[in-house]
C-alpha cells in the first residue's frame, strides 16, 4: 500500500506517469511507423520492432501503476 504525504504530491505522481504513458506510446509509434518504413534491413527492421514491445510493455506498466495510484 503507498502512502502519499497530501493529495498534490499524489497528483503529482499521477501526472509523471500519464506524461510518461503519452511518451512511451509515442515512441512506439515512431518506432513501428519506421520499422514498416525499413524494407532493405532485417535485422534493422527486428530492432525497432523489438524497440515497440519494449516501449508497450512500459506503457501497460505504468498504466497498472496509475491505477494502482488512483485506487489509494
């Protein structure tokens, strides 16, 4: 269970981690907009790919953590 120190410092949090959701979805974005760009580079291509489940598994991660807050 978290314990927050006043109801600003919880908004604070909260609001980190939607800027950080809105970051990592963008970045997966990109990443797959380039990857399907690539046609000449497997290896590349696997990268950035790679690259966009890193960024989604992030993103559900912090999403589990602003939920996790709100439920406090």
């Amino acid at each position: 269970m978290v314990f927050f120190k006043g109801n600003e410092e919880k908004e604070n949090l909260e609001a980190v981690l939607k800027d950080s959701i809105e970051i990592e979805e963008d970045l997966m974005r990109t990443y797959l907009i380039t990857a399907e760009r690539v046609h000449d580079d497997d290896e590349l291509k696997e990268r950035l790919e790679n690259f966009a489940e890193g960024n989604a598994k992030r993103t559900k991660q912090l999403i589990d953590e602003l939920n996790e807050t709100k439920e406090t």
